[in-house]
C-alpha cells in the first residue's frame, strides 16, 4: 500500500509519500481501508517534533473507511461496516489498523469525511467539558485556540450546554462562521489584550472556565479565570507550556489535563463518540472542513495546515 511516512521529525517536506507493507491486523484490532483522513493538529505537532520509530512512523490519529478484517477477538465489527477509528498513528495511509474498542460504526446518513473528523477533535472537546469543567447553562467558557478542529467543536457543545463562549483566535476572516455556530465572543490574540477584555466582559470576575488548547497561554488562562474556576489544558497548539501557577493556590482554582487517549480506556467515554456521530448526522453539530488535500499531496496538505488560518479540519484522501 502507499502511505505517508516520516523518518526524521522536521518540517512538512519531511513526509515521504512511498510503498509500504499493509498493516498486520491484531487480534483486537480491525483494519480498515481508509477513504477520509482528519489532519489533526497532534498530527502536524507530532511530525514536527516527535521521534519516528527506526523503520519511519506513519503519522496521524484520525481516519475513516471501511473494515477489510477483523481480529480473532474482536466479536462486535464485521467486514463491510463503515467505521471512524483512533489509534496513536497510521491514519496517513491506505489502510490502517486500529483498536477495535477505538472504532466506531459510522451511522447510516453520515458520510465518512464528516465522520472521520468527529472521535478525536469533537470527541476530546466533549469530554472536557462534561468530565473536567462540569459546564452549566449561564456560565462562561473561554477557549484558547477557538477556530481550529477542537476549538470549533468546543464552541458548538458549549453553546448546546447553554454557556456563553469566548474565543481567541488571530484575524477576523473567521469569525462570522464561528458566531454562526455559536461563539458570543472572538478575541484577536494578536491584536487585543485578551486578560483585560476577558475582565471587561465578565465585570473583572474572571470566565468560570478555560479550554485551553494551546498551552503556551495557560498562565494568561488563569489570569482571565474566576475565583473556584477551572482550566481543562488539553493542548499546546502554541508550543510548549511554562508557566508560574502560585496564583491559583490563592484563588481556589483547578488545572486539569486531560489526554484522550487515555480516557478512551473508559467505556463512557467512547460511548460519547457514537452521540457525537448521531448529533452530527442529526445536523446538531457542524464539522467544517477547510480544505481537502489528496493522501499524495500530504507535504503541501502539513504545509498548508502550519501556514494557514485553518479554519476547523482539513482532510486527506487516499
Ligand atoms: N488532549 C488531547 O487528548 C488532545 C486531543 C486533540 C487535540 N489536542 C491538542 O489540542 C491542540 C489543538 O488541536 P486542534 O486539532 O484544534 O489544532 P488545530 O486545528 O491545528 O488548531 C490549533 C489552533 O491553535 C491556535 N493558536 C496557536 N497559537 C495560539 C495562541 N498563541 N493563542 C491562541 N490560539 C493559538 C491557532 O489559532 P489561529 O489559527 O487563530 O492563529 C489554531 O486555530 C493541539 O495542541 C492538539 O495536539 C489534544
């Protein structure tokens, strides 16, 4: 099969497009053709800056397709059936295997790009504020990284919660879209003084909570929270989180982190996954898709995610 591979971490042009063997399909595992594959933002990070394996890793967290086999232990997948899968790599490519416990059928209505971009980007930001911030209807979310893939999912489960959403993101070319699914508020965190416009449109309170995403902002994070609240640090689309946190000892308030991959292990949270498909089969959430890149043009598709103002998910097709 052919499938994107990365053999020094480095920037884009570091991805070869080259023949590698299928992947062997594990007793628990299902393998899967792959039609849609979500670019993640872990997935541009990781082939940045994470170290491949000897033989070269294929990168990637999120992709969808159709299951070709199934391992002896597997009892509740089939060939045939449309799936959504993660796995901690292997989505750039033809086919990939992927935990079993990690698929989720894709429901009938739902088409399989849509799908493909729900389990990691909807999924994370679901669980962080139903597990981690507990948000209620009235309270307000700030969202640090709110127009890429977890942020425009945050906005709209947020919204549906009944919170008012800020967000921070650079330029205004996106925000019109992402007032349509429910942001209140967009901060230009290039332009504006996001800790003194938080204050002013929470009468110097603080927010109740922050989805922070890009981590290189968590000490601004708390410094826009209120007394008691919480900030859920679920990634570093930023660069690398440093911060001083003395503060929030005196202010009562939580940091909580949060990595997917690892609540997947409980069966609550994977069942999340199959709600968020239905709700987006339903219409009741919206993946946008900023742009689609065929699986051989992957060096112009990191390219284009690291240069651009994405705005939700870009998709590769094999
Ligand atoms: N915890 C987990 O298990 C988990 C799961 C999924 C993702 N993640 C992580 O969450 C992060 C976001 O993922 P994603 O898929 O949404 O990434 P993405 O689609 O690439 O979006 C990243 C966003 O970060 C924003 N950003 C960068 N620097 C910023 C800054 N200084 N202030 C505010 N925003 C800034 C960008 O904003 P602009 O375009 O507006 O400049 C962009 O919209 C990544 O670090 C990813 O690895 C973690």
């Amino acid at each position: 099969m052919r499938a994107a591979v990365y053999f020094q971490a480095g920037k884009p042009d570091v991805l070869r497009y080259i023949d590698v063997p299928q992947p062997v399909c594990g007793a628990d595992e299902v393998l899967i053709k792959v039609e849609a594959i979500a670019l993640e933002g872990g997935d541009v990070i990781n082939r940045a800056t994470a170290a491949p394996s000897s033989r070269g890793t294929i990168p990637g967290y999120s992709a969808a397709g159709t299951i070709v086999a199934v391992g002896k232990n597997v009892q509740n997948r089939q060939p045939g059936q449309r799936v959504a899968t993660i796995a901690l790599n292997g989505s750039h490519a033809q086919y990939r295997a992927a935990p079993a416990a990690w698929s989720w059928v894709i429901p009938d209505g739902l088409d399989v790009v849509t799908a493909a971009a729900i389990p990691v980007s909807f999924g994370t930001a679901a669980w962080a504020l139903s597990s981690r911030l507990h948000l209620q209807a009235g309270e307000t979310l700030l969202i640090q990284g709110g127009a890429g893939g977890v942020g425009v999912a945050a906005i709209q489960l947020a919204k549906a919660r009944g919170a008012r959403v800020l967000a921070t993101l650079s330029g205004s070319a996106r925000v019109a879209k992402l007032h349509e699914l429910g942001l209140d508020v967009a901060l230009d965190y290039r332009q504006q003084d996001i800790v003194a416009e938080v204050q002013t449109l929470t009468q110097q309170r603080g927010v109740d909570s922050v989805l922070d995403l890009v981590g290189s902002t968590l000490e601004l994070s708390f410094a826009c929270l209120r007394e008691g609240g919480t900030v859920v640090l679920a990634g570093n689309a930023g660069g690398s989180t440093r911060a001083d946190l003395a503060a929030l000892q005196q202010a009562n308030q939580t940091l909580s982190g949060l990595f997917w991959g690892r609540e997947l292990a409980n069966e609550q949270a994977r069942a999340s996954v199959d709600g968020l498909l239905a709700q987006a089969r339903d219409g009741v959430l919206r993946v946008l898709i900023d742009r689609e890149f065929a699986l051989q043009d992957v060096v112009e598709a990191h390219r284009y995610a690291e240069e651009n103002r994405v705005l939700g998910r870009i998709i590769l097709r094999p």
